[in-house]
C-alpha cells in the first residue's frame, strides 16, 4: 500500500482526532471558566484517539502521504503507549496542586500536541519526518518544562533542555544530511537500496550514523546525552515529568529502532536481522548500553530530591532497553517493547506517589516521606513500595519480567554478550540500593514530632490502585501482554 | 497422579497473609489468632504427607502442574521427594511455632502478621517448586517480607541489617537467573521444568569454554553455571566468604524471624544445591565438591566455631554457630556416601529444630533482661530453673552429645567424610570440640555461678514460650534416639542423587 495525500487521510483516524481535540481545547480556553472541564475533553478527545488506533489493527499496513509516514503495527504501538501516558498524565495533573497555578488551558493543549509528536516520531519513514516530529516533541517539551511561573529551576531547566535539545538536533540533522548526500534519498527504503549497493565509504557512513545516534539518544536519554535529564525531570511540573520520561523515551526507541532497523538492517530468510552496511552500529550500542546503566545507577545512589533520583534511574533504564537493541534479534525488540509497557506503569506510578507527596509537603525531598507508613499513608507507601521494588527488578512485579525477558534475549545470543548480561545484573543489584532507601525512609524510620499526619485527594487514588494492580498482576501472568508486543514487531518494509 | 495438597501448603498462607490484612488492625487478639489458625492446615497437612510419603521411590510425589506461561513453557509445577520433604515438614512445624513467638509484638500487628504469613508461603513455595521459573519466585517473593520483618521490627541496627541482608541475597539470587536462563536455553525444547533438565543433564555442556581465562581449570558450560549458582545458593547457606551478612541479620531480627531465618531460610541454600547443581551438573558437581563444599565446609565449621567462641553477645554466638553447624551439611554433601549425604539432609533438619530452640530461648531471656550480653549474666539456673533445663537440652544437642539429634546426623557426616577425605573428617570432629568449648563455656557464665543480683527476681519461662520449645525438644530427643524417622524419608532419593554424581567423580 503506498498512498496519496487524500487516500491517506482514511488511515489517520488518531492524528486527525487529536489535532482536533488540540484545536477545540484552544478555541474552549477563550470560554470555559472551569478549566478542569478543558481535562476532561482532552481525556476524551485521547480516548477516541485510542479507540480509532485499534481501528486501524484491521487495517492494510502500507505508506501513507507519499511514503513520509509508515501505517504498521509497530507504530500503532507506539500510538497506544503515548496515548496511555498522555491519559495517565492529565490525570495525575487533575489532582497536582503545581498544575493548578498554571495557564491550564495551554497546559493540556502542549501536552497533547507532544503525543502527536510521538505518533509521527514513531511511524516517521522519511528523515524529513523524523527530524521533524523529533523538534515538535522537543519543542512542546521546552515550554512545558518551563511552565511553572516565577520558578526559577523550572525556567533554568527549561533553558538548559532547550540548549542540549538544539545541539543535539542540529548534530542530528547534520548526519542526516551526510546521508542524503551518500545515498541521494531522505527516504528510508531508498537509503536502503543505495546501502545495499555498497561503494560508501564505511567511516564516513560511522560518522553519519553518530550524529544521529546523537539526536536520538538525546531523546532516549542515554550517556552520554543524559546530561538534561536530572535538571529537566526536577524543574518541570511532576505530571510532565512522568509524561517525559515515559513517551518521550519510548518515542526516541521508536525512531530509533524505525530507522536503524528497518531503516538500514534488512531481514534474512530466518526472519532475524542483518547488518546492510558494514558500519558495526550495535556494537556502540552495546557499550552505550552497559555505560549508561552504570552511570544512571551509580549517579542515583545519592540523590536526595526524589525526581532526580527518579531522573537517574530512567538513564538506568534505558541502558537496559538499549540491551535489546544492541543484539540485534527480534527477541531483544520484543522484550523492549514490553519493557516499554510495564515502565509507563511503574514509573508513571511512581511519579504519581511524588506528586502526591509533593501536593502535600510541597517539595520531592526525601526527608519529606519519613516515616510516610506511619502518617496514615499507608496505601500510598504501599504502591510506591510496589513501583519501586518492580523498578529494581523483583518478582513478583511487572519489572522483574522485563528484566528477564530482556536478559533471556541478551543470553540466547550468548558469547561476549554474556559480559552485557553480568553487567546488567550487576547493575540491578546496585540500584536496588537506591530503591530501597526510599522504602526505608518509608517504612523503617518513625516520623519525627513536626510531620503531620496525611490528607490524600481521592482523584489521585483511581489512577494509582489500578496501577499498583496491574504492576502485580502482569509481573504474575504476562501471556497477553508478550503476545501484543510481539505481534506489535510488524514493521512495513515495501 | 495430582494432588493439591502441597498447593493449599503454600496459598493458605497467602490467603491468610490477605484476611488478616482486611481485619482491623487495632484487634490484636483476633490478628494473632487468625494468624495461628492459619499455620494448622499446612500442619496438619505435613503430617499427613508424612504419613502418606512412599519413601521407596526416588521419583516426585504429590505432583501437581499446570500450564502458566506457556509461550515460554513455564509451569506451575510443585512436587516433593526425599530431598524436599523433611524442609517441608520443618517448614509447616517452625511457623506455625513462630506465630506463637511473635505474640509479643506489639508494633504494626497487622503488617507483622500479614508479612509473616507472606514469607511462609514463599518458604513452602521455594521447596515445593519443580518449576525453574517458578522457584526463583518463590525465592525472591521471600526477600521482600524478610525485608520488612527485620528492618520495622529488628533491634536498633536494623535498617543496616535489613538491607546488607536485602542486598547479599539479591547478589547471589540475580546470577542465579543469568544460571537459570543459560540452562533454559540450553534444554531441549526450551522449558524451565526441573525434572526435564535433569533428565538432559548429560546434554549440558563440560567443554572447555574458549574465552575462559583460568583455561588451565578445564572449566566448560557447566561449571560457569554450576559457579553461578553456587554463589547464590552460598549466600544463602551462608558460605565463607559470603557470611557477614547473617550475624547482623540475626542480631538484628526480632525472634521469630531469627528462628525463621536460621531455621529454614539458611537450609535454602544447601537445598538449592541437592535440588539444582546435584542432579543438573553432575560433571561439574563432581569436579567442584572437594574444594566448594567439602574443604569450604571444614573451614565453616572451623572458622564459626572459633568467631562463636569470641563473641559477648549471645544471639551473636547463636548465629555463628549456625554457620559452623551448616558447615557439616556442606562437608556431608562433599563425600557422596550414603552415610555422609543422608547426615547431611539429617543435619539441615536437626540444625533446623536446634538453632530454632536455641534462638526461642535467647528471645526468652532478652524479653526479661532487655540485653544479651554473656557476661551480665550469671547463676540463671537458680532463679529460672525450667529455663535453665530447656536450654540445656538444646546446648547439648547442638554440641552432638549421644542421644540427641545432632549427635546422629555429625557422626553420620563424619563417617561418611571419612571414607573419601579423612583430612576433612579430622577438621571436622575438631569442630566438635570446639563447640563444646563454647557452648559449655557459654554455660557456665551464664547459668552457672553465683547468681546475678539484678536478675534475683527474674521470672520464670512462661506457659507461652514452653509451647512453642517442646514440641521442638521432642523432635529432638526423637530424632536422636530413632533417627529412622527422619532418615527413612531421605535415603532414597539421596542414594539416587549420590548415584548420579559417583560416575563422574575423579579417580
């Protein structure tokens, strides 16, 4: 299927309806007095893009608008999994004392126009388009990032992600343009073909790839482009925070795994994966991957603001993620899918447990949950202990399966992976150090004379027992989800 | 055959675990009660596996499985044999004693009872599970509750204690998952069934492994995993080096968990190998035995005995001594006789019963004294003479005097080391001296002498408390006095097991 501009328009049910939502939440803002009406549209207006997403698993996959974006089951995965974060974040804004001080109607209308962002960065099938979509992502982060009026970290924050973003993306585009001028193409199945053919110089083609790998690992926040993300998790409003470090990150996966996989690798007869050119791409994965856990686990073990920490261990994680990229076998995307799924839970989860603290104290410090079991939040507690311990990686929580399938797919290709493994688990022992510091501070410390008891809005406890659920739930019987993220692995090639 | 019954061991505990959640938590009586009634079925039930065990086949009994995932063939798979029913047994016996030792806590009663209830299900899962997958669950779900159970209820360095303990474990527990996926991939078809693998371990690789860099050692598949799986299970046995963590662990905990922790969760480790490197790797276990278990045994039992003898305080020198005691299943296992392993399996269940006793009566007398100090004792046996003869009993099993348990199974040990490595029997029967020395020296300070002045009116062991040691003192005056109701159960299966390792022991 390779379509024109106005056939395309059929397959795009999802983005039509949340530039839609978009433009009414604009137009509203001028009337609506209650601005926690303008939430719930822009929940609503997510849902029916959600629905509409499922509508299109029956459909033909193929290109859309002359091959710019790609309709598969890839990128309709993506689609549900910003959609998902983007319901859960207005949720927890609901409920956010921080979000209340803000222009609410611009808030939402950001935030929604960064899923949109996700949608293309994930089924992007022309550089053009990537880089675009990339910048839309990025510059709706800026502002929200700095949303918080007369607060000073957040305006830094915003600042300081606005200058590593504009880096970044400018060292991307320029790699993308040594390709344009090695291959003659912007368009992915092109720049394949003009791969094949061979005849480029392989360094110059390395270079290439490290620029873009710059943009995108940017996004992915991995070492060492991470640099931001303590500043910007801790600056900006904690609903967005969550919202950053969980669709932000997959889409920079997405793009990630779009370009170099059925970008520039092609698929043998096995149905696995084989380099086109001969640059040794995931070999620098490799080492980015075991680099970046270390340093987001060993940077984590200090931290006293919780959304740092928080920030810290999300580099942690994506250095576990880049692990399914750098082997190269379906096996390894599978499990970064469902790694993606079950981290919008628990740490969407987690960054809720903040908020919530955050309404109460006013600050993410650690000292501010002492003794948080004992001050009549015991259910809270209980979650965050839940998120936590499944952030670590411990039966039986959903984390723990994702470790594990990314750990089964890292050993079925045994050799020097093996050294990436021990790495790995290694690295999972270290962070539960952090982890559970916080679940000491919780637990085991008494609450000193001065904390008071705690007082919890309701709104905040549906989002969070239905996360703390399905936390257990899926870290006990995860058929379905493997399922859904293997058959999510169908990319449209031609 | 299926059977239920080891499935309703492990989930009414669970279930308990959730009722006494949703009880009001200010209801102390009616927590505790319910928490007591819900160890009986699993009680009873031991004795009815007890009684209904076919001690005559080597094969698993009460099977039960079910498909779970089956995308990567995991199952829910439990089953018992010679190896697995005596920590069953023992397992269902201390908690449902534990329960009633923990009728003093008086902090957070719920969340105590409900974490208790948690880590006896993990306890029964770990031994009953034939399911890879489903056994390294069992084994970290123990983690989180044993967490808790130290860190809010321990002593005042808990917090340090809970969380060296945490991490040691999960150290040993996360190479012990790299081991389990690398043997996953290694069986055909892939499956993390127990039985399957041993079926296949002749398949699993003893090749010399081409980047190993000690090529001298000939080290191939097997052993790297064998290793792996060593260190997590030493951890938990503890094993010289890995043993720094139980002192504080069990200084730290509050009684019950003490009991729980030396009493079942030590055992875990010695399990893990008779159950996992035994009948999986045989080359490798054959190569490893004499030095990882049989001379790191002697060392345990030598180097805890003499760290017990130097200790003041006295649930320090209890928790050393577990270390020098869990030597001698090390050592036992190392020989690959029928004396030395069936001595073996005795003694992580004789330990089991002891050690429990002898950390009770520790908690006894802290519970009045508020202290533990050897020394700020002195003619105890005057003032609290029940007390005095209880933990007597218990010091003498634990030092293997003739006629009590430990004495069969270290004699039994000794006899069966003796035949392949007398070196290692001779440093073992030195352990033997050893722990008299500081049991009887531990003795005389504490009970013996003129009598403390501030403890003249120290009263004595309660109704409570003599429940919850004699029917422990029973096992094992029982045990010393007829081991066959033990041994019997074991020697099956254990001779299989010795069986599968003996072909490829070197000359």
């Amino acid at each position: 299927m390779d379509l024109k501009n106005l056939e395309s328009l059929n397959f795009f049910g999802p983005e039509l309806i949340l530039t839609g939502t978009i433009l009414l939440l604009i137009v509203l803002d001028l009337f609506v007095q209650n601005k926690r009406n303008l939430a719930v549209l822009a929940i609503v207006g997510c849902v029916a893009s959600l629905l509409s997403t499922f509508d299109l698993y029956s459909a033909q996959q193929g290109w859309l608008f002359y091959r710019m974006v790609v309709l598969d089951n890839f990128s309709l995965f993506f689609k549900v999994v910003a959609l998902l974060a983007a319901i859960c974040t207005i949720w927890m804004s609901l409920g956010s004392h921080e979000i209340r001080r803000v222009y609410q109607g611009e808030y939402y209308t950001l935030l929604l126009t960064s899923a949109l962002g996700v949608f293309f960065m994930a089924s992007a099938s022309n550089l053009l388009i990537a880089y675009l979509s990339l910048e839309l992502v990025s510059l709706t982060s800026y502002v929200l990032t700095g949303f918080l009026p007369r607060n000073r970290r957040s305006s830094e924050a915003a600042l300081k992600y606005l200058i590593y973003g504009g880096v970044a993306s400018g060292t991307m585009i320029y790699g993308m343009s040594w390709i344009f001028g090695m291959t003659g193409s912007l368009e992915y199945a092109a720049i394949q073909q003009a791969l094949a053919q061979g005849e480029m110089n392989n360094v110059a083609l390395f270079m290439a790839f490290m620029f873009i790998f710059a943009g995108f690992g940017y996004k992915i926040v991995f070492v060492p482009f991470h640099m931001w993300s303590p500043d910007v998790y801790q600056g900006a409003p904690t609903p967005f925070s969550a919202f950053l470090s969980v669709a932000s990150n997959a889409a920079g996966l997405a793009i990630l795994i779009r370009f170099f996989f059925p970008g520039i690798s092609r698929v043998t007869p096995g149905g696995e994966w084989a380099l086109v050119s001969g640059v040794e791409w995931p070999q620098v994965l490799l080492y980015a991957s075991m680099i970046t856990m270390t340093v987001g686990n060993l940077c984590a073990l200090n931290q006293r603001n919780l959304k740092r920490m928080l920030a810290y261990s999300g580099i942690a994680h994506a250095g576990y993620m880049l692990m399914g990229l750098a082997i190269l076998t379906n096996d390894g995307l599978s499990a970064i899918l469902f790694y993606i799924v079950v981290y919008l839970i628990m740490n969407v989860g987690a960054f809720l447990v903040v908020a919530m603290v955050a309404n109460f104290t006013g600050s993410e410090d650690i000292d501010g949950y002492r003794g948080l079991a004992w001050r009549g939040a015991v259910v809270p507690a209980v979650c965050f202990t839940i998120f936590l311990f499944s952030l670590t990686g411990l039966p039986p929580f959903a984390g723990f399966i994702g470790k594990f399938l990314l750990f089964a797919a890292v050993l079925k290709e045994g050799g020097e992976f093996i050294v990436l493994a021990l790495v790995a688990v290694a690295n999972s022992v270290v962070s539960l150090y952090y982890y559970a510091k916080v679940v000491k501070v919780m637990f085991l410390d008494a609450p000193e004379p001065g904390d008071k008891e705690f007082v919890i809005a309701c709104s905040h406890f549906t989002l969070l027992i239905p996360l703390a659920v399905l936390t257990v739930a899926l870290g006990i019987y995860f058929s379905p989800l493997v399922l859904y993220t293997t058959q999510s692995l169908r990319f449209f090639v031609k | 055959m299926e059977h239920n019954v080891l499935t309703y061991m492990i989930f009414i505990p669970l279930a308990g675990a959730v009722v006494v959640l949703l009880l009001p938590s200010q209801s102390y009586h009616l927590i505790r009660w319910v928490s007591a009634a819900v160890t009986v079925p699993p009680l009873l039930m031991a004795s009815w596996l007890y009684a209904n065990f076919d001690t005559t086949t080597v094969g698993f009994q009460f099977v039960q499985k079910a498909a779970w995932i089956p995308a990567y063939n995991i199952q829910y798979f439990v089953g018992v044999d010679g190896v697995s029913i005596s920590m069953v047994l023992l397992t269902a016996l201390l908690s449902f004693l534990c329960i009633f030792a923990s009728f003093g806590i008086d902090k957070a009663v719920k969340g105590y009872f409900a974490l208790f209830l948690l880590l006896d299900a993990g306890m029964m899962g770990v031994f009953c599970a034939l399911d890879f997958f489903l056994f390294y669950i069992f084994w970290e779900v123990m983690l989180l509750p044993m967490y808790f159970l130290i860190g809010i209820w321990g002593g005042p360095r808990r917090e340090y204690a809970a969380i060296k303990f945490f991490l040691y474990t999960l150290f040993g527990s996360v190479l012990m998952l790299l081991a389990i996926l690398a043997l996953y991939f290694n069986t055909n078809p892939h499956t993390f069934d127990m039985t399957v693998m041993m079926a296949q371990a002749k398949n699993y690789s003893t090749q010399s492994l081409p980047f190993w860099p000690f090529n001298e050692l000939r080290w191939g598949f097997q052993h790297v995993v064998w290793m792996a799986m060593f260190i997590g299970f030493a951890i938990k046995i503890p094993a010289f080096p890995f043993h720094t963590w139980l002192p504080d662990a069990h200084v730290e905990a509050p009684t019950a968990i003490s009991v729980i922790l030396a009493g079942v969760l030590l055992k875990m480790g010695t399990y893990g190998i008779l159950r996992i490197n035994y009948p999986m790797l045989p080359v490798a276990t054959a190569d490893m035995a004499y030095w990882l278990l049989g001379a790191l045994g002697a060392w345990n039992i030598i180097y805890g005995a003499l760290c017990a003898m130097a200790q003041t305080d006295l649930k320090k020198l209890v928790a050393y001594s577990s270390v020098s005691h869990m030597g001698y299943v090390m050592l036992g296992m190392a020989s690959f006789t029928t004396q030395g392993i069936n001595g073996a399996v005795l003694q992580m269940f004789n330990h089991g019963t002891i050690t429990a006793m002898l950390f009770l009566l520790v908690g006894v007398i802290y519970d009045r004294a508020h202290h533990r100090n050897i020394e700020g004792f002195g003619g105890l046996a005057a003032v609290m003479p029940v007390y005095t003869g209880i933990t007597a009993l218990a010091f003498f099993a634990s030092m293997g005097l003739p006629g009590l348990s430990g004495f069969i199974s270290e004699v039994l040990v000794l006899l069966g080391v003796w035949q392949k490595y007398p070196g290692l029997a001779i440093l073992g029967a030195t352990g033997v001296i050893l722990t008299a020395g500081y049991l009887l020296w531990t003795v005389q300070r504490v009970y013996l002498g003129p009598t403390n002045e501030k403890y003249k009116t120290i009263p004595e062991i309660d109704g409570r408390e003599i429940f919850t040691l004699v029917p422990l003192g029973a096992i094992v005056i029982l045990v010393g006095v007829y081991p066959s109701v033990v041994l019997d159960l074991l020697r099956t299966s254990l001779d299989n097991l010795n069986q599968i390792i003996i072909p490829h022991l070197p000359s």
